[in-house]
C-alpha cells in the first residue's frame, strides 16, 4: 500500500515537474517565435491596437496611426506615399517593410531605449505608444528629385559629404502603401501581389537595392584614385588614348567613348580623360596596375561591405577572377560591375570630403512619446577611402568636367561645381543607363548627388541627369 501510494506521488510530481517545465519553455524560450507566428491572431490584435509612432520629415508626419472603426484599434496613414514609400515601406497585416520594419521597435515603443518610457506609461495607465523618428530628408530637395525623373525609371540620391544626411532618396516607379495597409486582408493582399508581380518592380527602393547597376563611366573615379595612390601616375602623367583598345585574348576592341572629344588627341593628360570621359586611358591604367589594384580601391570607398542606414543596402560589387579583357571593360563600369546609387553618391562625397567617408544616415531624431529626444543624429566617420592629397586632384578634375567638359549642364553660376557622367551599355534592347555624380561647392561641399536614369539613349540621358544635378544644387545653395 505505501509502495502504491509513493508510485502515485512520484507519477504526480513528475507530472507537475513537467507541466511546469512546459509552461517555463513556452513563455521564456518560445515566446518570441510564438509572437512572430503570422497565425497569432492575438498577437495581431495587439500590434494593430498600439498607437504606433510616427515617421516625419521636417516635423510633417509622413507615415502615422490614426483610429480605426474596426476591431484593430488604429490604421496606418501614408501622407505623399508615392514620394515616401521606398523610404517608408509599409506596415500591414501581411507583413513590413522598410523603415516600419528596421524601425519596429521604437514605432511599437518596444525598444529597450524606451524601457523607462514604457514602464512610466503602464504604472501611469495610459495605453502604450510608440517614439516618433524624424528623418534628415529635405522635402523640398525630395520633391524636385521626384519631379526631375518624369516618368523614367531611376534613382536620386543626395548626401550632406561633410556629415553623411541622407537630403534625398528617391526610387522610381514608386507605389501607394495606403493600399497594402487596409485592414481588409484579401484588399491587402491582392494590393501587394499586383506590385510584387509587376515587371516595373515599383518596391524596390533602386537607391539602395534591386537588380543594381552597371555604373558606366563614373567608376572612372576609383580607377582615377587607385592610380593616383599606386605611385605609378601624378598629375602630369601622359596617357595614351587610341580610337580603340584591343582587348587581349579577344578579337573584340574597346571603343572611346563617342559623343565627347576624345578623338581630338591620342595622348592625353588625367583631366581631358575624364573631362570627356575617354574609355581606353582608364582600360590601360586598370591592365597596368592589375585587377587587385582596382578591387582595393573600390573597397576602399565602400564596394562590397555591408551597410545600414538604417534601411539596409545591398553591396555593390567588383567581380573577381577577371582576365586582362573583362578587367578593361570593368574598368569603365562595364561587364560585371554593380552598384546602388548611394554607393555612388557616397563616392562623390568622399572626395568631396578630402578622402573621408562618412556614414550615410535617414535618422535625424528619436523622440519618445512625451516628446523627450531618445538619440540625435552625430556624425559618424565610416571610412578613409584615399588620401585628402589625391582627394584634392580629383576634386579639381571634376570641376574640369563641368567647367570644360561634357558635364557642363550641371554648371551653376558663381559656384565652382565638381562632376562626372556615365553611360552604361545594356545589353538588352540596345538602351543605356545615364549617370551623374558630382558635389558643389567643390571649395565648400554642401551636397553630393547620385543620378540614374534607366534604359534611355545617350542624348536623352545627357539632358535628363547633368541638368537635374544643377537644379539640385541651386535647391541646397540657394536656402
């Protein structure tokens, strides 16, 4: 009987041993999992009643939770959704993207910044909201971008060198997350498939991500830097620039570049090279120096490391493994080279910066509810991409490509303004990429800018990138 009654209890302990042991796993270990399962309907239900925490720009509320007359207690409002959504996603019952994503936490009020926050709502009954997040965007800058770009496909970024504020992000074709943020699931979901299939890829934010670019002559600026730091070439050093190159282990040549004055001279100086954006000097120095030479340099201002700012962005990248002829056809932004216009505009403004790269940021201020900042935007060093000495000889060749060169639709009057085109080949459908990076002042840099227009022909992208690039400037140095 005692032997029965012990058998009983010990079965009886073990049972509480593991119920217990059940319980303290499924609210410590699998809590987390359990929260983020898209089947919890509760959890859900609790997201969608907390009063989320706005996205501004220049202290306008871009993205914002207003009631809702449904069972969820608030809606999510995109206010210019069109000129804001590759920055602000979306924030829906299927998902998130975005900055309502990298920013969860503090829209929710769940970030550990806002512990004391939080604690001082719950004891003082008020119902938990989250910290607005106030963006470096300038609204006048990010609406010309817009404007500019019309109805072509591309990308505008713009960049404070001296401190790395994002000015302006702009991707196009843009899209109405209004629509995918409804409360009516199968609205959402229809909403969202139709952007997600469209062969126009209206959510990629092309600024930072997406299929990337080829960038066509604009790389000529690391191929300028890695030549300069080998010791190999200064200033004074004589370039040969034939009509064509052959490329080695090839039949195929490269052409100069055809709608400058290349043909002009067959030996040239660095400035004339990149004044009209000669190909042949620019394929010799990359075969000379070597591919590791060009690929340092390139990871020297920033190709292949990661980046969040805090949207993540996509590494551009050099190839490896090049023989001689893929080497000269990288050399000029061709064959597989890949970038995001940030990483390009990040170029630009390292040179403008004397060599120094900063570390481009969308976060101006974090406020907590009661309108106490939480953290304020401080310039961050990312990098030394080349010397302030060679810094210096760039900046003065690419004054020379707007002064007298085939940049000179970005020239602004009184102001000297540094610069420098691409053209990158497609190869489908015979199009080209037309790019334009530069800053200004060039004595005094304020803005630098990175342009792409997709899938143009070369005169149409001369007339759309270097012209927006001056409007640009003028925008910033008339405040």
């Amino acid at each position: 009987m005692n032997q029965a009654i012990r058998h009983t209890w010990v079965v009886a302990a073990a049972l509480l041993v593991l119920v217990l042991g059940s319980l303290t796993y499924v609210q410590f270990f699998e809590a987390g999992r359990l929260q983020a399962n898209p089947w919890n309907s509760r959890n859900l239900l609790q997201q969608f009643s907390s009063n989320r925490g706005p996205i501004l720009v220049d202290g306008q509320q871009i993205a914002y939770s207003q009631r809702s007359n449904d069972q969820y207690d608030y809606q999510r409002v995109y206010r210019d959704p069109q000129l804001y959504a590759p920055l602000t996603g979306f924030y829906s019952l299927l998902n998130m993207t975005g900055l309502e994503q990298e920013l969860n936490p503090l829209l929710t009020g769940s970030s550990d910044q806002l512990f004391y926050d939080r604690i001082t709502q719950i004891l003082s009954g008020n119902q938990p909201r989250g910290a607005s997040v106030e963006l470096t965007i300038d609204p006048a800058l990010q609406k010309l971008a817009y404007d500019a770009l019309g109805d072509q496909k591309g990308a505008i970024v713009a960049l404070n060198p001296k401190t790395g504020e994002i000015l302006a992000m702009v991707s196009k074709p843009s899209y109405d997350p209004n629509a995918i943020a409804t409360h009516n699931t199968n609205q959402a979901r229809q909403a969202y498939e139709a952007l997600a299939q469209n062969e126009a890829n209206p959510l990629f934010n092309r600024a930072i991500g997406g299929n990337l670019y080829s960038p066509g002559s604009v790389f000529k600026i690391i191929d300028t830097a890695a030549a300069l730091e080998s010791g190999k070439y200064d200033a004074d050093s004589v370039l040969d620039n034939p009509a064509e190159l052959d490329l080695p282990g090839t039949s195929a040549t490269l052409p100069n570049y055809r709608y400058g004055g290349c043909a002009a001279r067959t030996k040239v100086d660095f400035s004339f090279a990149l004044e009209q954006s000669c190909n042949t000097p620019f394929a010799s120095i990359a075969m000379n120096l070597g591919q590791d030479a060009i690929a340092n340099e390139a990871k020297k201002f920033g190709f292949g490391e990661p980046l969040k700012v805090p949207l993540t962005v996509t590494p551009s990248t050099f190839p490896e493994n090049l023989n001689d002829a893929q080497l000269a056809q990288s050399s000029i932004g061709q064959f597989d080279v890949r970038v995001t216009p940030l990483q390009v505009a990040m170029m630009s403004a390292a040179i403008a910066n004397n060599g120094v790269q900063m570390k481009p940021n969308l976060i101006k201020t974090v406020r907590a509810p009661d309108l106490t900042p939480v953290s304020t935007f401080k310039p961050e060093q990312l990098r030394t991409a080349t010397s302030q000495q060679t810094a210096t000889q760039i900046k003065d060749w690419m004054v020379n490509v707007v002064d007298q060169g085939i940049a000179n639709a970005a020239a602004v009057p009184g102001v000297k303004v540094a610069g420098k085109t691409g053209t990158a080949e497609l190869t489908v459908g015979g199009g080209n990429n037309a790019w334009f990076t530069g800053f200004a002042p060039a004595d005094d840099p304020q803005i630098a800018v990175a342009i792409v227009v997709e899938n143009v022909d070369v005169l149409t992208g001369v007339s759309l990138t270097s012209p927006t690039a001056k409007k640009l400037f003028e925008a910033v140095l008339n405040k």
